[in-house]
C-alpha cells in the first residue's frame, strides 16, 4: 500500500532529487517537515508569482536570523530556555504552519509520516500541539485566531515569523486601501504576540549573551594557544 511519504519521495524524484538526498531528509525532523512542505504546497504559488513552498522555508530563514544560529557556532538551549524562546519544533511549525490549512493533508497525515520514519515522539512533544494552534480555522475571526495561538509559544514565535513575512510590502503586486488595511491589521497582532513574550527583545538579549560568551571563549583558545 502506497502510503503519503511513497508519494512524497517520487515527487522528489521527479524535481530531481536523488534517493542519497531523500534518505538524508528521511533522518531528521527538519527534513521531513521540509519533505512535507515541498510536496504539499507543490501546485501552488503566491499572488505575486512565487513559488509557495518559498514563504514557509523563509521562516525558518528568519528564526535563524532572529536567534542568530548562522552567525554563531552552537545554540545555547539553557539560555533560550531563561529567556522563554522557543527553539524545539520552531522551524519544523515553520515549514508546516500552512500545510493543513491550504492544502488536502490532515494532521494525522503528517503524524504518520513522522511515525513512518520513527520521530513520533518528537513530533508529539515539539509539533503537534503548536501546529494545531496555527492552523487559522477560516470561520473564525483572524484576531481572535491569533489571540487562542498566543497559548502557546511555539505557534506565536511560527505566527509572529508568519505576519513579518506578510508584511514584505515589496513583494506584494499592488498596494491600495485593502493591502493597507491588511498590514495595520497584521502589525496589530504581531503586538499582540510581541506584548506576550518579548520575542524581539528577548532575541537580542540571547544574540548578546552567545556573542559575549563566543568572544570570551575565542580570547581562552587564544590564551592556552599563546602558552604553549
């Protein structure tokens, strides 16, 4: 029986990647999520012509640079933690926050590839619950939808990363009264959410702290090397 993740993998055959490069995907949480978010969002593209698999892959471009993870060396999980930033589950929430909404797959869907490649419970701690949380019910009122995600903080940091990304005027194909009104409405909720937890503040307190402690670790390596 053919299950999604066979449907998946061809998919990415045809794009052309090789079973080396699927196989490497298959092994991490990240790379299933991003599995997932190229084949799910594969027939769809954005109003200004995009391809729309770019705007949940430009999340997780955007919590790197929020944390500063391309600049520095290692992640410093006990000082997210003291800091109340979310790092487990972000950017996997970032390449499927749009998954279930606007396309035909379900969550459990996405449980059972997890489950196929043995991160089930990784996908139950750290996925799960926040992208049940950023799933926007199309029914009910977009604020109110952002106000029930602030209950968790995965899908707040996931939304805020959303709304930023939404609110790139540059890339839109017009802008008149309706865009406009939009991006006041979008800025209102990124308060919303920043009024919470103080992802912005916080972030620049954490790129601080791993700068300093990066600098004091590069003068010890220095000093030992100058003894020698």
């Amino acid at each position: 029986m053919k299950t999604r993740l066979n449907e998946i993998h061809e998919y990415l055959r045809n794009i052309g990647c090789n079973d080396q490069e699927i196989v490497s995907l298959d092994k991490s949480t990240y790379g299933i999520a991003y599995e997932i978010c190229k084949y799910a969002h594969r027939n769809q593209i954005r109003d200004n012509g995009e391809e729309y698999s770019n705007h949940p892959i430009r999340l997780t471009m955007k919590f790197e640079k929020l944390i500063g993870e391309k600049e520095f060396s290692n992640i410093d999980e006990a000082a997210l933690n003291f800091l109340k930033i979310p790092y487990k589950g972000v950017k996997e929430v970032c390449l499927l926050h749009d998954v279930i909404e606007d396309t035909d797959f379900k969550i459990d869907d996405i449980e059972a590839i997890y489950s196929e490649c043995c991160f089930k419970d990784f996908f139950n701690s750290y996925i799960k619950l926040p992208l049940k949380y950023i799933t926007h019910n199309k029914k009910e009122d977009y604020e109110i939808y952002v106000i029930n995600a602030l209950q968790n903080p995965v899908a707040s940091m996931v939304k805020m990363l959303d709304l930023q990304d939404n609110l790139e005027l540059i890339d839109l194909i017009a802008f008149g009264n309706w865009e406009y009104e939009r991006a006041l409405k979008y800025m209102k909720c990124f308060n919303y959410i920043n009024a919470r937890y103080k992802f912005i503040e916080n972030c620049a307190k954490y790129r601080k702290m791993i700068k300093k402690l990066c600098k004091v670790q590069y003068f010890d390596q220095a000093s030992k090397v100058s003894c020698l």
